[in-house]
C-alpha cells in the first residue's frame, strides 16, 4: 500500500450538467484534479488538492491551468471522476473520500470513519464526496462531489 506516483486520467471529467465556477489557479492545476481552497491563499483561488491543515476542497478542476490562469471547477451536486491516491487499496461505493497528502496533487482516499478505540474523535475536513464505484487502487471512478466534515467517533 503506497502512494500512486502520476495522476491517471479519465474522459469526460464531469457526467452531468452540474453547477460550476470560474476560479485562479494557484501553481499548475491539471483537470479531473479535487481542488481546494487554501486557508492562506488568495481571494477566489484554487490549487490541487493535499490533505493539510486549512485546506478545503470545494471540487474537480474541469480545465487545466497554470499560475494565474482561470480553471473551471464542477462544484458540489457534479458527478465528476476521481483519482485514488493509493497504487494497491481499492475504494468501494459509498464511502466518504478525502483529499490525500500524496505528492500527486488532486487525488482521493477512503475517509475511515468507524469508531476508534482512543478516547478523543478525529475530524475529517477535507472530505470531497462520496465514491459512486468501486474504485481500484491506482484507478479512477466516479465521485458525487459533496464536501463535507466527518467526525469520526471515539467507542470509550
């Protein structure tokens, strides 16, 4: 179980007329990515996504961009495709997935929410949707693009 070292891509991006909005790309932002909001970014700015404190994920790049440039963003209600950060751990329809630390900027994991065993709950905030197929590790699939936080509870 490893982090994926290239973006895989798939076509089309978005399978239904969902909302969208124009934004500035922060550093190169290629479609199909999540993006995400910084907390220290610049007004109207998205860059890919990578699990980190302030991010939040809004939604999937539709267009490619670079610095400066404008990116089309499918925003929450799109069904868009999504990229499992992972080489190995497939994703199964109807998990929540959240944006990854992985160095392939854009990409999705299972966000574990069972109960845990310690005595505090664990937040979820970069949470992107929900998984509409199993998705294979290394692949893409379809993604429901709702973001929301999670909290994951403690079982003591």
């Amino acid at each position: 179980m490893s982090d994926i070292s290239a973006f895989a891509t798939g076509n089309p991006i978005m399978l239904n007329n969902g909302p969208t909005a124009t934004f500035i790309a922060e550093g190169t932002v290629t479609a199909g990515q999540v993006v995400a909001i910084d907390a220290t970014g610049v007004s109207m700015s998205v860059r890919g996504a990578v699990a980190e404190t302030g991010e939040r994920p809004i939604g999937v790049a539709l267009t490619s961009a670079t610095t400066g440039e404008y990116v089309t963003v499918a925003l929450p209600g799109s069904i868009c495709y999504a990229v499992n950060a992972d080489d190995t751990t497939a994703i199964d329809a109807g998990d929540h997935l959240e944006t990854n630390n992985n160095a392939v900027l854009g990409t999705v994991n299972t966000a574990v929410v069972a109960a845990t065993g310690g005595a505090t709950v664990t937040v979820h905030d970069a949470v992107i949707g929900y998984a509409l197929d199993d998705i294979a590790g290394e692949g893409y699939g379809r993604m429901l693009v709702w973001p929301h936080t999670v909290t994951q509870p403690n079982s003591s």
